[in-house]
C-alpha cells in the first residue's frame, strides 16, 4: 500500500505519513457520504445554516492550532495562516446568514395557475483541491455546497494530509452528521477513477491546467458538472496617474504573499513607460524590507516554497528566461541551507515568450514589463491563455473602470490588489477555469434547479 508523506518546508523534516486509502475504504467513505446526504439535505436551511455557523466557532476557538498546522505543513507564514482560518470562518458566517435567501424558492407569471423554481442539492461533490491555502481553497468550495445540503468528499493535495485529515474532524465537532464531509487519502489517478462512480454527482478542481483537463475529461465522458479554478497570470497594470508609493508597497503583497504562491498573485508588473523608473526603485526599495525566515515566528513575511519540487519548478523558469535576454534587477534565487527557500527575483527586459510571463510562476518571481499607452497594457494584460485576475492602478477610478471592459478576466480590482471575496464570485475565463465559486452563484453551480408548473 502507497503512502502519503507531511515534509515541513522550512526544515525538510518528515512530519508525518499515512496510508493510502484502501479500496474498502474508499468504497465505505462513499456510501457513508450517500447515506449522510440522504439525511443531510432532508434539514431544514435554517438547521443548516446554524450547523455551519457552528463550523465557524470550531474554526475561531481552535485557530492558532490549526494556523500552526497550515504553517508546518506547506510554509506560509503564521500571520498569513492565521489570516486563512479567520476567511474560512467568515465564509462560513456569509453562508450561514444568506443561504435562506439564496436558495428560497422563486415564483415566475407564465400561463399556468402557478409556475417557478427550487433549488435542490444535487448529491455527493468530490473536491480535488491544491495545497497553497490548504483550508481556504476546500473550504470556499465545501462551505456553500454543505450549506446547499450536498455531502463532500475532500481529495486534497498529497502534501498537506495533515490539514485535509483536520479539516474532517472539524466538521464532526461542529456537528455535522457522520460522513457530510470526509477526507479521501488517495492519489491523483485515484481521485480520477472516482469521477466515474455512480455515487459521486459532481466535481470542483483547483489546480494545474493540466490535470484539469483530465478532470474535465473524466467528467465530460461520465455527464457529470465540475467546475475548474485553473490559475492565472494575473497583470498588475500601474498607469501613469497612480500613486506610485502607495502602488509599489501595494505590489509586494500581490507578488508576494504565501510566498508567491496563489493564483491570483500579480504575476505581471506592466509599468506605464513614462513612470518605469521610479516604479522600479521604490518596488525593489520594498522588497528588500522583507523579513525571510522562520514562517512560525510573527515577524516574517516571507517562509519557505512549499516543497523542493516547487522550488525547482521556479528556479527553471527563470533560468530558462535568463537565457531568453531577460535582464536581473534584483538577484534573489535558491538560497542555501535547510528548507525550500527562494529569495525575490526581479527581471525586465523579458522576452514576450519567456517562461515568467506565459507560464504561471507560483513563487516570488516579479518581471517588470513596460507599455507605452493604455492600448498597449491591454495588449500585453490579454496576452496570455489565462484570464482569472487583474488589477488596475490609476488616480482617476473612471478611467480604470473603461480600461476594465477590454481586459479577459473573471475578476478585477481598482486600486487594490486582486483578493477573493465570498461576497462576490469568484472565477476566470479562457484557460483559467469554468463555472465561479463563492457568493450565491458558486453556491448554484452544485444545485439542481428544478422547474415547475401547477395548472
């Protein structure tokens, strides 16, 4: 039987292993998720919503617990995972408070006596989700599709078995039924020969575009809905009129939070040509103030990669784009010692199919890409197969709004960097995904919307 192994990024330590899934127990996983879903979604929404209300004062009374696991699992910082926990916990309040609403049937005047519509949940979601915001991203995802009344099986990734096996006994402490959401400790092949099960109803991936085209495929083939969050290469577009301090200080959070490690980080600084310089000062000014160290102490803005693949993945790429004529601004790299530490890089000059700017970098990468006017940024912004995020920075928000109509993407931010929000939906276009997640939409994607007339 395989194993699923818990390094702690800072240290390369093992923290721990499992066993894989048997597939005894993967098939008693399956049938308990049937049968909690046959009593879950029998509640009343109201009961629901108390539940995971319930959720979130699991979520608050045990947070530095469980921030410190986020931390020794995958390396984000503790402030940062602190943070995480805290967003979990208010999704589920934003859900536990609006879902009546949402999900209250709706009434429509046609020729019938009375006509229109519920909303109904559709059966057993299987999630196969990513390790950056190990909490965050099953959470966004499980939060509304329990709240909706589905049941959840969680396949997370393989180096966070930790947080995924938390995340279950959260939910039992919250007093969900036995079974609403589980953790399956399987391989990726694994997860994809479960799409096909007559028990699961529906899939929600996160991750590489890759494998989400196996997961498409998977569930295309087997007529089942999924939604993707594919990842993005997000532009970070400063205009002449911005703020240039506040902008710069603004950009290394959007490079370099979690490490650089989000799909919605600013993975492309365009610069207004005529503000390149000063741009580039007060930025690298900026980035050398961040603290690099030990993610569990307080103070450190920046932990290790993830895993040393990941680092390894990175520090190719921008080879790669060195080789391409890519000038170094400010020379970070590998950095010797114990864990999977990467210090900032900062290029310009790069080649337009350079690996930095049409591959997505998940780490603290930042090229510095310069256009001569509004047309040109739009340009460059589009110029890639991804469309999740955008940002916009101007001393006039009129003028970033019409910018906003010509830019690919699912979400933009004016004067702030791009940040997902349950309150708005959350989603891309082109190769950045299919379907939203968050607010009362993402809530719908796993609800069957059934139609009705009474003559």
């Amino acid at each position: 039987m395989g194993k699923i192994r818990s390094f702690n990024p800072a240290t390369g330590e093992l923290n721990a292993e499992f066993d894989l899934h048997s597939r005894q127990v993967i098939d008693e996983k399956i049938e308990a998720a049937r049968k909690a879903f046959d009593e879950w979604e029998k509640e009343p929404v109201a009961e629901r919503c108390f539940s995971i209300e319930c959720v979130a004062e699991v979520l608050r009374s045990r947070q530095h617990e469980l921030a410190e696991l986020i931390t020794k699992e995958m390396g984000k910082p503790i402030k940062e995972s602190l943070a995480e926990i805290e967003k979990c916990a208010f999704a589920c309040d934003y859900y536990a408070n609006n879902a009546e609403e949402f999900l209250a049937p709706e009434f429509v005047e046609t020729d019938a006596e009375t006509s229109g519509f519920v909303y109904e949940p559709m059966g057993v979601i299987m999630s196969i989700m990513p390790w950056n915001f190990p909490f965050w991203q099953a959470l966004r995802f499980g939060i509304p599709a329990l709240t909706g009344g589905n049941s959840v099986l969680l396949k997370h990734a393989s180096n966070v078995p930790m947080c995924a096996l938390e995340m279950e006994n959260i939910f039992i402490e919250a007093g969900l039924p036995q079974g609403t959401y589980q953790t399956l400790l399987v391989d990726g092949p694994g997860a994809s020969s479960l799409i096909s099960r007559e028990d699961i109803n529906a899939v929600s991936f996160t991750g590489s575009r890759h494998a989400g085209e196996m997961v498409a495929e998977a569930a295309g083939k087997n007529i089942k809905k999924f939604i993707l969050e594919l990842g993005g290469s997000d532009p970070f577009i400063v205009l002449d009129d911005a703020d240039l301090e506040k902008v710069a200080k603004a950009a290394v959070s959007a490079r370099f939070q979690n490490c650089g490690q989000s799909c919605i980080a600013a993975k492309r600084l365009l610069v207004d040509r005529s503000i390149a310089e000063d741009f580039k000062d007060l930025f690298i000014d900026n980035v050398k103030n961040l603290k690099i160290g030990d993610p569990m102490d307080p103070d450190t803005d920046m932990g290790p990669l993830a895993s040393e693949k990941q680092r390894s993945i990175l520090s190719g790429q921008v080879e790669r784009t060195l080789q391409m004529g890519a000038n170094v601004v400010l020379r970070g790299g590998i950095k010797e010692g114990e864990g999977a530490y990467y210090e900032p890089v900062v290029l310009n000059d790069i080649n337009e199919k350079a690996p930095v700017v049409t591959e997505e970098t998940f780490g603290p990468v930042a090229p510095l890409i310069t256009f001569k006017d509004d047309e040109e940024a739009i340009r460059i912004a589009n110029s890639t197969e991804f469309g999740l995020g955008a940002s916009i920075w101007s001393g006039e928000n009129e003028k970033a709004m019409r910018m906003t109509r010509h830019i690919e993407a699912g979400i933009i931010s004016i004067n702030n960097f791009v940040a997902s929000d349950p309150r708005l939906p959350f989603g891309g276009v082109k190769k950045s995904g299919v379907g939203r997640e968050l607010y009362r939409t993402g809530m719908l994607e796993f609800m069957n919307i059934k139609s009705m007339k009474v003559y």
